[in-house]
C-alpha cells in the first residue's frame, strides 16, 4: 500500500511583513525639491493673480457706474466736491498746450495726449487724436465726456503717467491729481470684469492644487 506525501501549504501571507522587497529599496526619494519649486510656482502664480485683481478692481467697478455722465460744468471752476471717484462725468474747459505729453500704445493706431485744464493743474484730460489728424494745426476739444479717476487709482493702462509728465517736460503733477479719460465709458470697462473673473480662477486653480499636493506628501 503506498502512501501519498503529504505537502505542509505555507500560509500565502506568511512572513510577508517581514520580508522587503529589493525592487522598491532601488526606487528613488520622492523628489521633494521639484515639488517644492511646483508648489512656490503655483503660489507665485496665485498672489500674481490676486495682484492683477487689485489692480483691475477699479476698472471692473465703473463698469457698474450709471450710463448717464453727471455733467461737472466748467472743470476750471468746478467746486472740488464735484470730483467723484472712477465716476462717469462731463464737462468742459480749455487744455493748456504747456507740459502736455504725447504718446502711443501697442495695438492702437491712434495716439493720445495727456493736457492740464488751464487754471487748474491738478485736473488733467487724456484726449484720443484718430490716425491722421496728429498735426502741428491739431485743436483739442473743449467738452468731454468720459471716467475721472485719481491718477493713482487709474489703473494699469495709465500707470505712469505722472511719471511720464515729469520725465518729458519736468513738470510734477500735483498729488492727489485728478484725470479725465475722453472717450472712456462704463459700458466699455465690461472686459475688466471677465479679467477679474479670469485671474480669480487663476488664483483659486494654482492654491488648490497647491494644498493638495502640500497634503498628499508628508
């Protein structure tokens, strides 16, 4: 009578925690240097973000000002209560021709002046001149219509301005200076609204994405 062997099954777990696998010690750190660089570009990326934000609030605000410009007079002689913040308004007055600046923008084939009421220096008018009519017989216009903004406050497409006045004909604006942009109108600062929107998105993306892997690798 023969008498099969007998085959002692090891349990499939056993040892198993005990035992390391070599693939895995050859596997290398986890690269928390590249991750660190990630994360601080995603951070940077996000406050930038919010910078432009700040940056643009006041053009996204007067996109909600009334359709209806609130009529200042005279800007010689309006009473300094009449000056409202980022308001949509207009007046008239005569631009005196001293420390005006000329200048262009990228993408615009008409070009700007920048020109203080006469008698009052701390009231400037930025005047849009259409291609072709920039001539040395050119005549600015005494009525506009337009935004009136602190030149601090005036956002980045006029950032510099007072700068430029200095550096072009040594003139200092006035603090707390006061500029009209001709031509601008609420309904055309809606895209300032789709910029904020933009770079909130942009903010909330890169500091998600941030925390998480802040949270995932310990």
């Amino acid at each position: 009578m023969t008498t099969a062997p007998t085959h002692h099954l090891a349990p499939p777990n056993a040892g198993e925690d005990d035992v390391v696998d070599p693939e895995l010690l050859d596997l290398p750190d986890p690269p928390k240097r590249e991750r660190s660089v990630t994360v601080g570009m995603l951070v940077f990326t996000a406050f930038a973000s919010l910078s432009m934000i700040a940056a643009l609030r006041g053009d996204a605000t007067y996109a909600f000002a009334p359709a209806r410009a609130v009529d200042m007079g005279d800007l010689g002689s309006a009473p300094a209560a009449a000056f409202v913040e980022n308001g949509f308004v207009s007046g008239s007055g005569m631009l005196g021709a001293a420390h005006a600046i000329r200048y262009e923008r990228p993408l615009v084939s008409d070009s700007f002046r920048l020109m203080p009421v006469a008698g009052r220096p701390n009231v400037w008018v930025e005047v849009r001149v259409p291609a072709g009519s920039e001539n040395i017989r050119y005549v600015p216009p005494s009525s506009f219509t337009g935004r009136l903004v602190k030149f601090e406050t005036a956002g980045p497409k006029h950032r510099g301005l007072a700068a430029a006045v200095r550096d072009a004909t040594g003139q200092k604006v006035p603090e707390a200076s006061w500029l009209l942009v001709e031509g601008d109108n609420p309904s055309g600062a809606r895209g300032a609204i789709l910029l904020v929107l933009m770079f909130l998105g942009f903010a909330v993306w890169n500091l998600t994405v941030a925390a998480k892997l802040l949270r995932k690798v310990r």
